[in-house]
C-alpha cells in the first residue's frame, strides 16, 4: 500500500534500469511574449514557435520538469509584475515534451486563489502533473510528494517557495513554502512511499546572482540530510553554479530562464539540467549529468518579434542556416562563455539533433 502521495505511472515503451530527466528554469509570460504568440498565431494564440528546436531534446527524454513561473488564470491576459498567461502556453508545454510543472513559486498567488485553482485546472486538463500548489489540505495529502514511476525506477517529487511577492494564501488553497519543519515531515512521508530516489526542487535564492548564497547552502545541506538525493534550483533568473556529482550531494542551484524577455546579460538565457539514474537491484544512483545552454533568440518577422529558445552551443554552419543577426549571434556567444564559466567542470550537452 502506498504511504506517501499517489504513484503516476508515466507510459513508458519498455522497462529498464535507466532514466533520463531533464530540468528546466523558469517559464515566464512577458507581455511581449503574449502580443508575440497572439501575432504568430493563426487562429489565437500560439507559443509552439518558442519550443521548436528544442522539441526533439525534451521528446527525447523520459520525463520533462519545468518550472512554471505564472498563472493560467484566464483574461486579462498579463505579464509582470502579477502574471496570467493564455491556456494555449500549457498547449505548447504538453506538445514540446513537458510532463510535470511545478507551481511553488513566488508569482503562484498572482491572480489569487481563482488563478491558483485555474492553473492547476487547466494543468489537469492537459494531462501535465503538477505539484507545489494544491486547491486544498485533501488534495495536497492525496498528492503529495508527487511520486512518478517509469523505466521501473519511482522517484518521489517536492517543491517550495521562499515567498509569494507577500501575497497570501487564503484557505483552502495552499502554496509550500520553505519551512524546515514542514518539509522534514514531507521527506518522511515521500520515503515511507518507498522511492527509488527523492528530488527536491526549490524557488530560493537572490535574484540575479551569479552564485549561490549562504541560505542556499544551509537549505541544501538540510535537504540532504534529511532525506533528498538531488537538489534542483530556480528563481534567482540566472544561472548558478552545479556542486557535487552524485547522489546525496548533487545540487544545481539556478537553472537561470528557460523561457522570457529579460534581455540583459545572463538573463536572456538558462540550462536544461539533465540528470541521468542508473538502478542496479534495490540501487539507485546518479549514472550522469549535464547540462544544454539555452538562449532566447528574437527574430523579427513579418508578424513582430517571435521567441524562439536555441542552443547557444550550436556550430557556426547550423547559425548560418537559422539566419541569425551578426549582434544575436554576439549576444548568444556572450551567453554561452559565461554559463561555461560558471558551470566549468560540468559536462555540457551537444545538440546533435540540429547539427
């Protein structure tokens, strides 16, 4: 009998003692990438454009977290400072190879409870697993820690929010925040649900900084003691460095954005964290990882600016066919150096499949 949340069992084509998970930063909705997916779309709205050369990356794995920084709470549709973007993101995030979100985050309660149980709604509805926000205590004790299975490994999943922008959470609805007491009682309850491996995803940080903090560490060190195997970051819209190398110390504090029109240096692009385990009879470990530079590319069309996420790694020869600008291709350069130098000694992931 499961102890600990519901066991999803995500479709899987055969059985094996692998999986491959991959990580993303942060899903953003600026409202230049609302007028950009109203004006590129035929009939509507229409954010396929931003994930396609990345499609075949996260279809390739076998399960796909992003971290969804707004609301789906319906019209007026919004960007910052309280966001609501258009269902037809969540479309776009199923089609490109998402299979879970998390919603802890500091913009959850931008539209209130109506938009934090929307946006789950709206998630349920697409068939994308969530967690991190819940509609109430009974869903959130059904649920929770998320625990999915495939390739015959079950990995227990948390999440939580240094804050909500000091919005707060009106009853039932409920947001986790990062509270020591409550999160050692949640990693109790994920290992009498027996996982394979336990997976701690946290909202935390100082925004636009290169490194992690001191809090950072404290809280890392915390997850690990009490329970977490990996460590996997976002908020602060940058990327921060990856310490340790395998189970029990692995942490990647800030996967940077994934998706969003902050332009300025280090915050026009992020990471896919790819994480690898291996099963062996009852163990599991960290069998590798690594990590894809991502840029946000804004090619001007007939339509306006599109928004489209590339590798920044790509060779010459393949930028040359996409056509990019002499300055984008500085810009995306730029980005490229500086996430090297500040994941050295990390493996970096080639994108053979647009070479």
């Amino acid at each position: 009998m499961l102890m600990a949340g519901l066991c999803y069992c995500l479709v899987a084509t055969a059985q094996q003692s692998h999986l491959k998970l991959v990580f993303t930063g942060d899903i953003m909705g600026h409202d230049t990438q609302i007028a950009s997916a109203l004006a590129t779309g035929e009939e509507g709205y229409d954010y396929k454009p931003c994930f396609t050369y990345i499609e075949p990356y996260l279809n390739s794995a076998d399960v796909v977290i992003g971290n969804l920084e707004v609301s789906l709470a319906g019209p007026p549709y919004k960007g910052y400072p309280q966001f609501s973007s258009p269902d037809e993101l969540a479309d776009a995030l199923k089609w490109a190879g998402f299979d879970i979100l998390v919603t802890a985050n500091n913009h959850a309660l931008d539209r209130g409870q109506q938009g934090l149980e929307r946006t789950l709604e709206q998630l349920d509805n697409r068939g994308i697993l969530h967690t991190g926000t819940f509609a109430g205590p009974e869903s959130r004790k059904l649920s929770y820690p998320l625990v999915v299975a495939k390739n015959g490994i079950r990995v227990a999943l948390l999440n939580y929010t240094y804050g909500t922008n000091g919005l707060k959470v009106r009853p039932p609805s409920i947001v986790n925040r990062i509270d020591t007491e409550l999160i050692k009682e949640d990693l109790e309850k994920a290992a009498r649900a027996e996982p394979d491996f336990t997976i701690v995803t946290m909202h935390w940080g100082s925004e636009y900084q290169n490194s992690e903090n001191a809090h950072q560490r404290e809280i890392a060190r915390f997850l690990f003691d009490h329970g977490a195997d990996v460590v996997i970051g976002s908020h602060p819209h940058v990327v921060q460095p990856i310490r340790g190398e395998e189970k029990g110390n692995l942490v990647a504090y800030s996967m940077g954005n994934l998706i969003s029109n902050q332009r300025d240096r280090y915050r026009d692009g992020g990471i896919a964290f790819e994480l690898e385990l291996a099963k062996e009879g009852n163990e599991t470990r960290v069998a590798n990882h690594g990590y894809l530079p991502l840029w946000v590319w804004k090619p001007q069309t007939t339509k306006g600016n599109m928004f489209m996420l590339v590798p920044a790694n790509l060779e010459p020869a393949v930028i040359d066919v996409l056509g990019m600008s002499i300055e984008d291709r500085t810009k995306m350069t730029q980005f490229l150096l500086d996430t090297r130098v500040n994941l050295d000694g990390h493996g970096e992931i080639v994108p053979i499949w647009m070479n």
